[in-house]
C-alpha cells in the first residue's frame, strides 16, 4: 500500500466494500478501506438481504435490477458464492394500492425487469398456508429472493483485494483533514494521518459524527428494525419471499426452514442509538408480528417463535441515500441506505465509481443526481411517484 493512496474509504460495510470493487475495477487500484472493527460487522450482519425490483423510484428499481443480474453471476464476477436463494419474490398490495402497483409494474417494464403480475390462485400455490382474500392483486418477480449480505460483502472484499485494495480492520478514523483551502486531504486513523486524493464516507449511521466537526451535517439517524425468527412447524425452504403491502411486514424463508418476518410500517420509527440498542424484540412488537403472521398465514403446521434480534437502518428523510459529492472538495458520502442497501449494493459501488471518477454512468435509468445531498436543502426529496398508501416512503 502507497503511504498516499489515491481513495480512502471509510466503512468496511457492504457499501464501502462494493466501492473499492468498481473503483478498483477502472483502474483506480490504490484504494485503503478503514474499517473500525472487523468487516460487515455494521448494518450489513443484520440485514435481511432481500432481493427485490419493487421500487416507485425508477433509479432505485434500475440499481436493484442491476445488483440482482451480479447475484446471479457472483461466481464469476466475484470469485466466489453470496449465498444467493432465487426464490422469486411476490408482492401483494390491497384495493387502495392496485393502481399504483399497475403504474410501477409499467415503469419496470421500461427499465426491462422480469416481473409479472400474478393471480390470487397463483400465489396460494406458492404460500399454501396464507390467507390471501384481501389482497386485490399481486406482483410477482421471478428472479428475486434473498442473499447473504455478509457473505456479499466479504465477496466484495476478496474481489477488490485480487485488484490491489488495501483494507485495514480495526482501524477507527477519529478525523477527516481538510487541506488550507478547505478540501479533503486525508484521515486520521488509529492515531495515524493518512493522506489521500479522495475520501468516502460508508460509515453507515456513523458517517454523521465523522462529518459533523467539518459543518456537514447529514440528514441520517438510525433507525431500530426488529426481526422475528418462527419455526413453522414443519421447514419451508421453496416459497418465495413475501412483501405484505396489507399488513405492512415481509417475510422470507431460511435455508433452515424458519420463516424470517420483518416490518414494513414506518409509521412510528424507533431511532435509536446504533452503538446501543436493545438485540432482542420487544414483548409489544412479539404480539403484534405474531398477530398479524396468524392472520396471514393461519395454516402453518405449528407456529413457534425460535429467535429474534434488531439492527439499524440509516435512514435519510426521504428514506433513500445519499450517494453524492459534497460541499468540501474531494469528500463524497454514500451512506442511509434507509433499509434498501443489500440489493442495490452492487450499483451503488458503479455509481460511487463514477462519481469519484467524474465519469458518466453508463446507465440511463440510474440518474446520479436523485441521490445528491443537496436534494434536502433543496426540498427536493426523492419520493417515488406512485407511492403506496400506508406503505410510508419505504417503497
Ligand atoms: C434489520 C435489517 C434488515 C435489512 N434488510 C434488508 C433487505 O432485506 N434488503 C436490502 O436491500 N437491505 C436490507 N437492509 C439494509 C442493508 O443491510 C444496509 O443498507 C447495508 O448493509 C448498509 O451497508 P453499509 O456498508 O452502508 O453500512 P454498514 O454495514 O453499517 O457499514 C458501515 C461500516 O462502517 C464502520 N465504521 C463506522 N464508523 C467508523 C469509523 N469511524 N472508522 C472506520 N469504520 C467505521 C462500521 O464498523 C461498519 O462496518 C437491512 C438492514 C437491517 C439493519
């Protein structure tokens, strides 16, 4: 490793990862990821890794399509397995939302992702215990499902190390330096300046107290998810994952045959702080999962809670990243995923790359400029335009 790399990218998540990757993969080969624990051991070790084109906001639906054609191929394009369960994926809405999903199924028909719309006698061949009489129509694509984020994210890792990155874990930045005239010229990690061309901040919810003392103060909080494990009874491996637009949660199967349920109303968000925050779900939020999964799916052999656990989304105000150069010259951001990060990761990494680089991507569905900083003091959110009533800002 140069004492000077060209990139400095601090984050060893997902995100940071996937960006040494593509800069690697241009040519921008000397690359130090500063990572203050041990790899993916942020956001991305509890990410559910769900695998899904269904977004109103058309650049998000591109990166995701884009992210799944790499899952599909990581063998050959990263060296190695992510853990990828092409399950397929469906997603039901109710009477209120069938308009919006015919808009946005158009909308992925543009950009050319493999999705179809699906009958009711359909879906309850592939979910033979749920009820599904009030659902007024589904989605249903083919091709997605769920992966292993960790396992993506060290995939990451070990292709970006075979083209000369340098990753340095336990190796906390205490400060980003700015030169006399304001720009970016390095960190100070573990004690030690370290100078560079370019800063990237991947540090998910902890990208705000590294950019704070510099007058950049981002829009992210983190955001406290609670995540149930059920044993159904009997193992379900082969139904495809579950997006309840009804009853606002998801749920997706385990290659031990349990049935992971994760919440999709952000009604009340519980921020949190991401260094201290309870593992384990709460009683309340037990009884309501419970309640709802008994209504949808009544026919479970023998439903029992096995596990549960929490992790924190970063989350911005319009609930989609920030992927953007910044006011301080040579310091970008790409953080507050706002619980999208695992899919799209693949593309975030291309457009971090090019942002970096100053090219142009090579996408046209994916506009760079959605996910600019500016778009907060701009009160230009980035909403999609055919939201789901009821389903916040999360789609
Ligand atoms: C419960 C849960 C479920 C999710 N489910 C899905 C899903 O189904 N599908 C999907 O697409 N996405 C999902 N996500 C979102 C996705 O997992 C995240 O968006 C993604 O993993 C974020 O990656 P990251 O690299 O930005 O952040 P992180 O993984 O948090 O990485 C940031 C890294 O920065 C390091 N760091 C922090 N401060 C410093 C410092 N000062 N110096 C050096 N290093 C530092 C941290 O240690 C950490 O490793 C989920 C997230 C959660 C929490």
């Amino acid at each position: 490793m140069s004492p000077s790399p060209d990139v400095i990218i601090i984050g060893g998540g997902i995100e940071g990862l996937s960006t040494a990757w593509a800069l690697a993969q241009r040519g921008v080969r000397d690359v130090l990821v500063l990572e203050r624990g041990t790899l993916c051991s942020g956001g991305t070790a509890k990410s559910s890794g769900v695998v899904r084109c269904h977004y109103g906001v058309p650049s998000l639906a591109a990166m995701a399509w884009n992210g799944l054609q790499i899952f599909e191929n990581a063998q050959d394009l990263l060296g190695q397995d992510v853990g990828f369960q092409q399950t397929g994926y469906v997603v039901g809405v109710g009477p209120e939302n069938v308009a919006a999903l015919e808009a946005n199924l158009a909308m992925h028909h543009q950009i050319g992702i493999d999705v179809q719309t699906i009958s009711h006698d359909d879906v309850q061949a592939l979910w033979p215990w749920a009820d599904l009489t009030d659902f007024a129509a589904f989605a249903y694509e083919p091709r997605g499902g769920y992966g292993d984020a960790y396992q993506t994210g060290q995939a990451f890792a070990h292709a970006a190390r075979r083209l000369g990155v340098s990753i340095r874990q336990d190796t906390p930045v205490t400060g980003i330096t700015l030169g006399p005239s304001g720009h970016a010229v390095g960190v100070v990690a573990a004690g030690e300046h370290i100078h560079a061309g370019s800063i990237v901040v991947a540090a998910g919810p902890w990208s705000v107290p590294l950019c704070a003392p510099l007058g950049l103060h981002l829009p992210i909080r983190a955001q406290r998810e609670q995540i149930l494990l059920i044993d159904p009874g009997e193992p379900i491996r082969d139904a495809p994952v579950f997006s309840d637009l009804v009853n606002l949660q998801y749920i997706r199967t385990e290659r031990s045959g349990e049935l992971l349920v994760g919440n999709s109303d952000h009604a009340s968000p519980e921020f949190a702080d991401p260094d201290h925050y309870s593992n384990q779900a709460d009683e309340a939020h037990i009884a309501g999962t419970v309640d709802k999964l008994d209504s949808r799916l009544p026919k479970l052999p023998a439903p029992a809670l096995s596990s549960s656990y929490a992790g924190c989304y970063d989350v911005t105000p319009d609930y989609n990243p920030i992927l953007s150069a910044t006011p301080i010259q040579d310091l970008y951001i790409c953080a507050g995923f706002s619980g999208h990060g695992y899919k799209i990761s693949p593309a975030v990494g291309t457009l971090m790359a090019d942002i970096v680089t100053r090219r142009a991507g090579t996408d046209p569905h994916i506009r760079a400029d959605d996910f600019r900083l500016e778009r907060f003091d701009q009160h230009q959110p980035l909403r999609s335009p055919h939201p789901y009533t009821g389903a916040g800002q999360m789609r």
